[in-house]
C-alpha cells in the first residue's frame, strides 16, 4: 500500500481515502465495538481504519450479534412454557415481562462476549 502526503504547514499529512464501504446499518452493537475498540484496544482500531476495514468488521460484528440475539431469544421461547400463543391469549402482560426479562438477559451474553471475546 502506497501512501501520499499532503503539505499543510510543515507537516506531512497522507492522503487517507474511505474505498470499500458497505452502507448496511451499523446497530447498537456495532457502536459498542466500536467505543471499546477506541478505548482498549486502539491497535486494532487504527490497524481496521488504515487498512479501510473498520466498516465492514462493524458490520459483521453488528450482525454477528443480532443473530446471536434471535437465537437465544428462539432458543429461551421454546424452553418456557409460560411464552407459548396459548399464554399470550391468557396473560399478556405476564408474558411481555418474560419477553423482556429474557431479552436482558440474552443482551447481557451478548455483551459479557462484545467485550470480553477477541473475535467477536
């Protein structure tokens, strides 16, 4: 990779252009990664930017998440009874609190590995 600078003042800045850029959407997760790797593991950062990779790792690291999320959550309704149509027709409201303590809970994993986890 070749570089090119710019003279502004008595610096030398390189010419750094974005190529390669997937404009899928970048979710909560993504953004979370993306803190993280700015404020622990700036290597990496600077690393994914120079080489116009960021993007894209937020992204598969975006979706990664998203459907690590939908798996627990499918794999949660089938292990409780209180979540099946019958129970939505019976008590609403008890079964949005399941849903919703389960969702905290699988969104809880999913950090412990955005943060904990080297490859994700």
């Amino acid at each position: 990779m070749k570089l090119t600078y710019t003279k502004v003042g008595d610096y030398l800045l390189p010419n750094l252009t974005i190529k390669n850029q997937n404009y899928k959407r970048i979710n909560k997760y993504g953004l979370l990664k993306l803190n993280y790797l700015k404020k622990t593991n700036k290597a990496l950062y600077i690393t994914l930017l120079m080489k116009d990779e960021l993007t894209n790792y937020l992204i598969s690291v975006s979706n990664e998440c998203e459907n690590s999320l939908n798996n627990l959550m499918e794999q949660l309704k089938k292990s409780n009874k209180l979540l099946s149509e019958k129970s939505k027709e019976i008590n609403q409201l008890e079964r949005t609190k399941l849903i919703n303590n389960y969702k905290n809970i699988a969104e809880e994993n999913i950090l412990n590995e955005l943060t904990y986890n080297k490859n994700v």
